[in-house]
C-alpha cells in the first residue's frame, strides 16, 4: 500500500501570475471526473497541523477522488508574497487549472478549507471577476475563520467563561484555592467590555465592514452547495455561529432549493485532530462529493 501510495503522489509546479507555486497531487489510477482541491487555513504551509491535509488527501485518493494540496504565493515552498486569505483568488483558481491539467478527465472540482481557508474559499466562490473559477462545482467549508475583537470577545464570555462556570472541575479548583479570582474576573470583565465596545465601534465605524459582515454576504452570493461542518470545542466556530450564522439572510441558505448541508461534531476540537473525527469529517467530504450538483452524475 505504502508503495503505491507513494507512486501515485506526485510534485507539481504551476504559474500564478509572475509565481511558482507548489503542491502535491494524490492521483488515482481509476478515472474521476470529480476532484479535490484543499485550500489550507494559516499561514500554514499545505502539510497542515499534525499532516492533516496530508491525511486527508490519502484517504480521499484511496477512495477514488484525486487532491491538490498546494502552497498558496509566499508560504511554504511557494514563490512570491502572501497575501492573506481573503485575496488568495488567483491561487485558488490556479490549483484547478493545475489538478485539472494533471489528472485528466476532471470535470468539477471541490474546494475543501479549514479556519481561514474555509473563508478564502467563500470569498472565492462568491467573486464574480476573472477569478472565480467555473470548474468549481461545491465546497466543504470548516470552522469558518470570522474574526472580529467584538465577535471574539463576546464568544468567550458566552462559549469559554459559561462552560467553565457549569464545570464541577472549576469549583472543585475554585474551593481548593487553585482559582486567582481577581485575575479571572478582570478577564471575564475585560472580555465583556471589549464585546460591548466593538459593537459600538462597528456601528460607528465608516471604514470596511468587519469580516463577519463581509463572510455572510459572501455566503449569501454563494451559488454551489456548500458543506459547513463546525467544531464543539472550538471557539472560532462558535464565532461562527454567533456572528454569521444566526443571522436570518444566512440560515435561509440552509433551507430549499441548492441548499447548504450544516454538520456539528460536538466533542471534536478545532483541527478535528482525534482520528474518529477525522474519520467522520472525511465520511462527510465523501458524502459531498457523491451528491448530485447539477443533474449529473458524481
């Protein structure tokens, strides 16, 4: 197994704009008219948090779906200057091109990102210039990154210090003298001040919207399915939840015609790092890859 593994796993260079960028493609021997492409969170470079990505793109290539992972412009071994997530589009767009030239008979194409990723894959699809790419046929998107000072502070009062208040642990700790009260409860305040002040600032501000407003309207305009899978133990999904997700606009996506598919996985952490929920969010990326997009066959 390791053998073809190894055989089937090959270095890739392609050109975006003046840059090189680089990525491993995990080909299959089967034909696919379906792939994947992953969109790494970071900055990272595209092994991943404890080779996750690497993981992930084995096991999808073994079930039958080729996968890119690459190096977006200057991270890892990638040429040119980084960017950050939310301007990532001609990267993205040119990991297709790459996967598509590289394993013939692809047809469509599946992003798949975590964390900040997850949201460059949302603005992507939601770019109507050049640099939305028409192969992309779907997306599973996790933990979505949706960071704001406002937004974190307030799911820390109402995700990290509830949790803890409800913990027999933390009273047990409390009654032992293991607690500095002080010190916790000017951070809880601190917490609830920043909460409060950044939503005041927001309303006022006239400068960009804060990028939970901008990461919905990106959902709304969002035109392929989508799968959103969201963490328990993790406070950026909580983020998530709590800045983007409740609101009316997005929920409605979720619902009806082309509509979104929502996981929770409640005991599983950030990066999904126990190996029964990376078996489960890998079940869930297959499941999205077998659904029908558009009439055709998967």
């Amino acid at each position: 197994m390791n053998a073809i593994r190894h055989r089937l796993e090959t270095p890739l260079t392609f050109s975006c704009g003046d840059a090189v960028l680089v990525g491993i493609l995990h080909g299959t021997s089967r034909p696919a008219r379906r792939g994947v492409v992953i969109v790494v969170g970071g900055p990272q470079y595209r092994a991943g948090a404890h080779r996750q990505y690497v993981t992930l793109a084995r096991s999808l290539a073994e079930a039958g779906v080729p996968t890119l992972r690459f190096d977006y412009r200057g991270m890892g071994d990638s040429g040119g200057d980084f960017r950050g997530f939310e301007d990532c589009g001609d990267d993205i767009a040119a990991a297709v091109d790459a996967l598509m030239e590289h394993q013939p008979g692809i047809e469509e194409v599946v992003l798949w990102g975590l964390c900040d990723g997850a949201t460059a894959i949302a603005f992507h699809l939601a770019d109507t210039d050049r640099r939305r790419h028409p192969a992309v046929a779907g997306a599973v998107l996790l933990n979505p990154w949706a960071r704001s000072d406002a937004g974190a502070a307030a799911a820390r009062v109402k995700h990290y210090y509830g949790r803890r208040l409800l913990n027999p642990a933390f009273w047990r700790k409390l009654l032992a003298g293991g607690v500095d009260l002080r010190g916790a409860a000017a951070q809880a305040l601190g917490s609830l001040r920043a909460a409060r002040g950044g939503a005041r600032a927001t309303t006022q501000s006239a400068g960009p919207a804060p990028l939970p407003d901008r990461l919905a309207a990106a959902l709304e305009a969002v035109s392929v399915p989508l799968t959103v899978i969201l963490s328990g133990r993790d406070l950026t999904a909580r983020e998530f939840e709590d800045t983007v997700l409740a609101r009316r606009s997005v929920r409605r996506r979720f619902k009806g015609r082309n509509a979104f598919a929502l996981h929770r996985m409640p005991d599983a952490n950030h990066t999904f790092s126990a190996e029964v929920h990376r078996a489960q969010v890998l079940a869930r990326t297959l499941g999205h890859l077998q659904s029908d997009f558009g009439g055709g066959r998967p």
